[in-house]
C-alpha cells in the first residue's frame, strides 16, 4: 500500500510528529511504501536544521533525514507555513532579506500542490497532530 503523511505537529512539544515517523518506519519495513511525507504548520518545525535536543532525547530532524535516504521518501515542507516560522531556504532567506537559510539537508520547501498530488497518488493518506 503507498501511504502519504501529513505532520502538523511541533517535533519539540507534541508526540504524534514522533508518532508519525513510528508509522512511516513501522509501514516501510513491512512492505509498504511512504510516497510522500508533507509537513504543515508547527510540523514545518522539523525540516529546521537549526534543531539541537539534549543528547538524551530523540532527534526527530536526523531520523527523518535518515528514513528519506535510505527509503527515498519525499519530504515535503509547507512553504507558507515554513517562512511564517523562519525556516528558510537559500531562495525564501534572500527574497526575504534575511541573514541565513535554515533549511534542513533532504526537505524541500514547496506549495499545496505537492500535498494534493500526494493525495491523488496516494492509497492512503494518514494525518498526525491537530
């Protein structure tokens, strides 16, 4: 089955962005394929390589670096929802005047599009967060 995913939770205060990578790891290793990862408001969090949790909690940003390279899944960053929060990449931080870009190594800032033909491709499309 191909799954799409929807994060719209913070990878710092919510449980379900951990949630969700659970899934895409659980899905993948039984046989399933993530078509697509898009992240959308406080989810955008997660593509911030500017990221630095303490040594002994989980680091959300790495393990979906890591899943997407060795799986080859689309990781998908709202670009409204992105700039409103500063994450940045090298186009949005000097259209937007500002000192640095800041996003994460293998997500790509991109529009709603890319979340309707995940949609449309899709089997399922599975939503973590509010």
């Amino acid at each position: 089955m191909k799954f799409s995913l929807v994060v719209h939770s913070s990878p710092i205060s919510q449980q379900s962005a951990a949630t969700a990578f659970r899934f895409a790891k659980t899905a993948l290793e039984a046989g399933h394929e993530i078509f697509r990862v898009f992240y959308y408001g406080d989810g955008v969090l997660v593509a911030n390589s500017q990221i630095a949790p303490p040594q002994d909690e989980i680091n959300l940003p790495e393990m979906w670096q890591a899943l997407a390279k060795q799986y080859d899944i689309d990781l998908v960053v709202c670009i409204a929802a992105a700039v409103k929060r500063g994450v940045l990449d090298d186009n949005e931080a000097k259209r937007y005047e500002k000192d640095a870009a800041n996003l994460a190594a293998g997500f790509e800032l991109s529009g709603l599009g890319q979340l309707a033909e995940a949609i449309a491709l899709s089997d399922r499309v599975i939503t973590f967060g509010a």
